[in-house]
C-alpha cells in the first residue's frame, strides 16, 4: 500500500452516455487505487467543453454517444490539447467501426468487453507516453491493412493531420533491415515457419528476431507489434 501512495494518481474522464456503463466502470476501478474517476459526462460534445476544466491524465471515449460522437470528440479534443491521451471504447468490433475509431488520433483502443485487469494496465500503458491497442481490436487492424507485399501498408489519419498512434522515429532506426523484414511479414499474417521459409533462415533465427522486435517496440506479443508497425509506418 505505501508504494500505491508514493505512486502518481491517474485521473480519468468517463465519456460514456449509459448510466449503467459509467456506474460500472466506475466499480471497476475500485479495484485499481492507482486510478481516479476526476469526472463523467453523457456525449462528445459536453467531453470537449469539460477536458479544458478538469485536464485528466486519460480520457475513457465511447464511440457512439449523441450531441457529438466519440471519433469527432476525440478529433477535437486533439486539435485543442495536443498531449491529450485518449482511450476508445467500442461495442461494434466490426472493421468499419474499429477503423473509424482508429482514425481520430487516439493512444488507445478497446472493446467494451475488455477485461478489468487488461484496461487496468492499458490506461496505466497510455498515461506513461505508450501505445495500448486491446488484441481484439488488433486482429481487425491487420485484417483491415490488407498489404499485398511487405512494407506496402497504408495508414489512416484524422481529419486535423494527426496520426492515429504518435510516431517514435527512433524506433525505426534501431530496427535492423533483417528484423523490419521480419516485422513486414508478421504484418501480413506469416507464421514464424512460414517467415523461415521466406527468408531461408531457421525458424529459432525468426523467433530470436521478433523477441528483438517486441522488444525494441515495447509490445507484448506479434499482434502488438504488427499493429504498431502499422500504426507508426515503421516499415
């Protein structure tokens, strides 16, 4: 409990129009103390007016909401307080849905059915500087890119010129060409034999290089990586 104290809290903003979403996300977040709920609002439009007064650590943004949606919420908010950080949450996994939410400029993404612990340490990943997208959203992310050769991926914008993850270009460079080949073919979906293959290099030299990959990313797993390769232009 005395590290918990010594530890920064992290304020967050609820925008989310249903009362019983806000009331257990709240809940939810008695079980993290290291999180607190500074404010809550019911549509986009009041999300925007209210983030200038009470500047939270990380905004929570539904994507559906009256007045204004989440996506147009989120795109305002950006253009007016460039190191906002926000969080979308989404019922719709669909690609339409998941895309449109990808496009505003957010840190963060998941679906409304996302584990405690998992958005727990996604809003902890986000309030540090990180990126932080949710698996299921993920696997949308590199259906949807569709590349038809490695390094040939195209990436969504905002309307105000953000891009929708910040890029750290130092990362690009710290990436050899042999491990930004491998990251080219993991974003297309190659499993690590069919990489080897590809390569003509043996299947422990493909998982030394994605263990030198998702470290170099501060990514978990491929499907991190592939979506931050993505959401970065890294390749």
């Amino acid at each position: 409990m005395d590290d918990i104290k010594e530890t920064k809290e992290i304020t967050v903003m609820i925008a989310e129009d249903h009362e019983i979403v806000r009331t257990g996300l709240k809940l939810l977040f008695h079980g993290a103390p290291d999180i607190k709920i500074v404010s809550e609002v019911d549509n986009g439009k009041e999300a925007v007016d209210r983030v200038g007064l009470v500047r939270p650590d990380v905004i929570l943004m539904d994507v559906t909401m009256p007045v204004m949606d989440g996506i147009e919420a989120t795109d305002n908010i950006l253009s007016r307080y460039k190191d906002a950080k926000v969080i979308m949450l989404t019922s719709d996994g669909s690609e339409r849905t998941v895309m449109a939410a990808l496009s505003c400029g957010a840190s963060g993404y998941c679906l409304k059915d996302v584990s405690p612990d998992r958005l727990f340490a996604g809003i902890r990943l986000v309030y540090e500087g990180d990126v932080w997208i949710d698996s299921a959203v993920a696997k949308v992310i590199v259906k949807e890119s569709g590349a038809a050769e490695p390094g040939k991926i195209t990436t969504k914008r905002s309307s105000h010129g953000l891009p929708a993850i910040r890029s750290n270009k130092a990362i690009e460079s710290d990436l050899s060409e042999r491990e930004q080949e491998v990251l080219s073919l993991i974003v297309e979906g190659f499993s690590n034999q069919k990489i080897a293959d590809h390569l003509h290099i043996s299947i422990d030299t493909v998982k030394t290089h994605i263990r030198h990959i998702m470290e170099k990313l501060s990514v978990s797993d491929r499907t991190q990586a592939a979506v931050k390769a993505i959401r970065d232009k890294i390749i």
